[in-house]
C-alpha cells in the first residue's frame, strides 16, 4: 500500500500548495469573516450507500461507507470554493471461524476478508443561494484505491492481531453530482443537514468479490480477481458547517 499512501500524500500536498496560492482571496475574506455570513471554510461528514452501476452490478451488491470533505471558499458566501473530499466504500464483507493452526486446532479465530474502495479527489464546490435551503453542485478528479483486507482476532480481542491485504488495484476517478443543504442552526459557525447524490467513475480496475478468495484445504489459496468498469452512484446523509 506504499504507492496509494505516497498518493494519498501528494494529492494533500497539492491541496496545501493550492491553498497557499488563492492566499491573496483567502485574505480578501478574511477582511470581511467578521461580517454577517463571511466564512473561510466548509467542512462536512457523511455516511453514504453506494449503488454500483453497468458492469460493476453485475458482480457485486449494495456497498456501504462513511466519508468526509473541507473546502476554501473563493468568497465571503462560499458560492464558489476549492473542496478536497474523500471515501472509504465496503462493497463485500465475510467472516468465518479457523482453527488458529493446524498444530493449534482446538483454538479458533474469526477471519474476517472486507472488499473496500478507498477515494480521494479535489475539485470545485458550487452553492447556489443563501437561504435555508441550498442547493449545490461539485466535481473531483483524483484516484480510487480497490483493496481486498483479511484481518484475524479471537472471539475475546476487540481489535485484530494479524492483517495482510490479499489484492489491490489502483485507478484514475472522477466525480459529479449535487445535493441541498438545509440549515438547522446560526451563528459564527452555522450547521446544515447534507443530502447529496455522486456519480462515481472509477473506470477499469482488476478487484474481488465475496467469494473471490477459494481456502485449499492445504495452507494455500487460489484468488480469481475480476476486471471490469467499476463505476458508482454514491447517496449521501450528512452534516456540514461554514466557520
């Protein structure tokens, strides 16, 4: 996973870099952030379920996740802003019960395989009014990263003491959607509830699927990976706030 996190690292980097460089209108709102609905930032979290869509249904089910974004507003509303938003998807998940070794049959564990998308993009955040209800638009580009995980704990840990990753692929993505934000609160930093719909294109990637991972019998396994488009409708539930 060195690659994706070295990514992970650059594409932040590149968010900094960029905020350094709009430093000229970030100071232009500063001026005005003590007036009545002047904001630098936005910020939010989510909890999301991803619809897969074309190719990528007919392989595997309903997906699931969390995620969370900040933006930079280019102005004193926030109608225009510089957003970086990122995801962590489940797409297939499975847990059975092993013998911790064959030398070591009468303890058991719980091995668990998760399938999981992991995206990270950066582009523009669009808000169309000011009122309680408002509407917005967005678009990212940047990557999305399939890893299939095993992890193995006891039936008395709460967290795992093994964890490999079986098989991961990496691909170039692009989001766009829109969604309404309603405010329920006021102040210097108000709070909205956040409803959003995302398309996702992830384009072509090499992953797995619940049974996409065969046990041997004899300390080895056989993995089939598939390859397809890998596209999603991601429907958002969530809270933002301006500060």
């Amino acid at each position: 996973m060195s690659a994706p996190r070295g990514l992970l690292g650059a594409s932040v980097l590149c968010f900094v870099l960029g905020v350094g460089q709009l430093e000229g209108q970030i100071r232009e709102v500063d001026a005005q952030v003590g007036e009545p609905g002047g904001f630098r930032f936005q910020a939010g979290g989510h909890l999301a379920l991803a619809f897969p869509q074309g190719q990528f249904a007919d392989f595997v089910d309903l997906g699931y996740g969390l995620g969370g974004w900040i933006a930079v507003n280019l102005d004193r509303q926030g109608t225009v802003a510089l957003m970086l938003d990122g995801n962590f998807l489940v797409y297939g998940h499975q847990t059975t019960r092993r013998p911790l070794s064959p030398t070591v049959p009468f303890i058991t564990v719980d091995v668990s395989t998760s399938n999981n998308i992991y995206s990270l993009g950066f582009g523009p955040l669009i808000t169309l009014g000011h009122g309680v209800f408002r509407p917005y638009f967005s678009a990212t580009a940047g990557f999305s990263y399939f890893a299939t995980e095993s992890s193995v704990k006891g039936s008395n840990n709460y967290d795992s003491f093994a964890r490999s990753t079986n098989f991961d692929d990496f691909t170039f993505a692009w989001t766009a959607g829109g969604g309404l934000r309603i405010q329920v609160s006021h102040g210097r930093s108000p709070v909205f509830i956040d409803m959003a719909s995302v398309y996702h294109r992830n384009g072509q990637a090499s992953y797995l699927r619940e049974g996409s991972i065969t046990d041997n019998g004899n300390g080895t396994i056989t993995i089939r990976p598939i390859q397809s488009e890998t596209n999603l409708l991601l429907v958002k539930l969530g809270v933002s706030a301006s500060f």
